[in-house]
C-alpha cells in the first residue's frame, strides 16, 4: 500500500495553495522551479531533523513540498516536456508540483504571432503586446493521476486573487506527469 492511499482528498490542492503562497513571497521575476511531494508523516518518521527544517513538525499538512531548486537553465514549453521526462522520483515521493511564469496572450493575439521568424522575435512580440497577461502558474500532481493547479496574475498580485482548480493548467499537469512514468529501456 502507497502513502497515496492514505492522503487526505484534499491534500494535493493544500500543497499547491502553499507552494504558490511560497513562490510568490519572493517576488516575480523567477526562474521555474520543482517541488517534490512528501508524505508529511512519513517525513517525520523518516527524517524528524530534515522535517523539522522544512517546517513540517508537525503532520496539519499532509503533503511536505520539498524544494528540488531550479530547472536546468533556459527551460520554456519547447523544451519543458523533454527536461521533466528525465526526472525519475524514488518511491517514497507521492507527487510533484511546478512553479513557473508565463507571458499568456488572448487567442485572438497568437494567431498573429506565427509570422515571428525567430524565438527572440517571438518573445519580443509577446512581451510588448499590450493585451499580455504575466502568470505563475503551479501545477500538482499525485502519482494516482490526481492533478490541481493555481494561477496568479502580476496585475492582481493579492494572494485573495489566485485561482485555483483541478482543470486549471491541464497541460502542463499532464507534462508534469511524465515524471512519474517508467523510464524507457534503460536498464538499472
């Protein structure tokens, strides 16, 4: 029997709602970044001292977010899938949650865009259109498939402001999962 099993049913959506609450203390401006998702009981069990730093002493969370730090430089949603596929996590992990910023545009805007000859010109164009919108969206995902997200706006910056759901960022929840699929044929 997993830890999974045992979570409670909103343990997912708790640990996003922290992690965002906890990017977001430090500002805009950063790069993405993971967050394993520890069991907190079996954290303290385990590793009472490294639970105790994490501030998880005690089990009112049910899910500790574990700081893997920044992903490998210059990541962006061409390579982001290619970057998480190469993450395995070991057995005592129970799900994962990434925070990163975006520029997101209205449908309307990037139909305009494909005339961009490069990624620089693309970015340029994005980042000066005024109908930009700047996001930190964090998504989480149990390895059981359960998925949740949050998003927060730069222009309403108010931690009362941000959305939160479980179909909120479906793509990058569904990117997010690849790290918890079997590694292709390599041996061990």
């Amino acid at each position: 029997m997993h830890a999974i099993d045992n979570l409670p049913a909103d343990a997912l959506s708790r640990a996003v709602v922290e992690i965002e609450k906890h990017v977001s203390s430090a500002g805009w401006d950063q790069p993405a970044q993971l967050f394993a998702l520890v069991p907190t009981k079996e954290l303290l069990a385990a590793e009472p001292q490294l639970a105790a730093e994490l501030g998880a002493d005690d089990a009112a969370q049910p899910l500790t977010p574990v700081a893997q730090g920044e992903l490998p430089g210059g990541v962006d949603d061409s390579n982001l899938a290619e970057v998480l596929g190469q993450i395995e996590w070991p057995e005592g992990v129970s799900g994962c949650a990434l925070a990163l910023e975006r520029v997101v545009l209205p449908a309307s805007v990037e139909s305009g865009l494909s005339d961009a000859e490069s990624d620089a010109e693309l970015a340029r164009m994005a980042g000066s259109d005024p109908r930009r919108h700047e996001v930190r969206m964090v998504a989480g995902v149990l390895r059981d498939g359960e998925q949740f997200g949050a998003v927060r706006l730069r222009t309403h910056d108010e931690d009362s402001a941000v959305l939160t759901g479980v179909d909120l960022v479906p793509t990058l929840c569904q990117v997010l999962s690849l790290t918890f699929e079997p590694s292709s044929g390599e041996e061990k």
